[in-house]
C-alpha cells in the first residue's frame, strides 16, 4: 500500500473573515473529494484569513497511481477558478505497511 500526501499553502487575498476563508476551503475540499476521492484537511494557519495550509492524501497499491492522483488534484486546483492562490506545494509518496 502507498500513501502519497500533500501540503498547499492556498492564499487567499480577498478574505475578510474567517467566514470568508471557510467558505473558500470548504469548495476545494468538497471539489476535490467529490472529483478524486481523496482527502482532504485543513492542517495549519487555521486562525489566518488569507491564508489555508491544505493536507491531501491518496491511497492505492501503486506508488505510481498514488503520486498521479495527487498532481492531478494539484492541477485542478490550480486550473480552477477560486477566490485564492496556490502558493508552496510539497508532495510525498510513502510505503506503508
């Protein structure tokens, strides 16, 4: 088994309020649960406005398959039309068990 994970610092410049970055976090999670069955989690920099640090992670019986689910969710959500910016991303593929 494989994990391949994910952090992205997604920037979010028009946010006013915590309401304002919730409701941005919130679309890409559910966009990228729902389109790559993955998840997702918000895992720093909770108590910032403009900014959300976002966890990923995807499981699969190849090394491979996992890191290419990963880039795909990266690039869906940098070809997406948000309220944000992605920032630094960090990705690594892991064997467990």
């Amino acid at each position: 088994m494989y994990v391949a994970v994910a952090r992205i610092e997604v920037h979010i410049p028009a946010a006013a309020s915590l309401k304002d970055k919730r409701r941005v976090v919130q679309s890409v999670s559910r966009r990228l649960e729902n389109e790559f069955r993955i998840s997702t989690a918000e895992i720093e920099a909770q108590e910032q406005w403009s900014l959300a640090v976002l966890g990923i992670a995807a499981v699969s019986g190849s090394a491979r398959h996992a890191r290419d689910v990963i880039d795909t969710a990266i690039r869906y959500i940098e070809n997406s039309r948000l309220d944000a910016e992605i920032g630094a991303v960090d990705v690594d593929v892991m064997q467990a068990f």
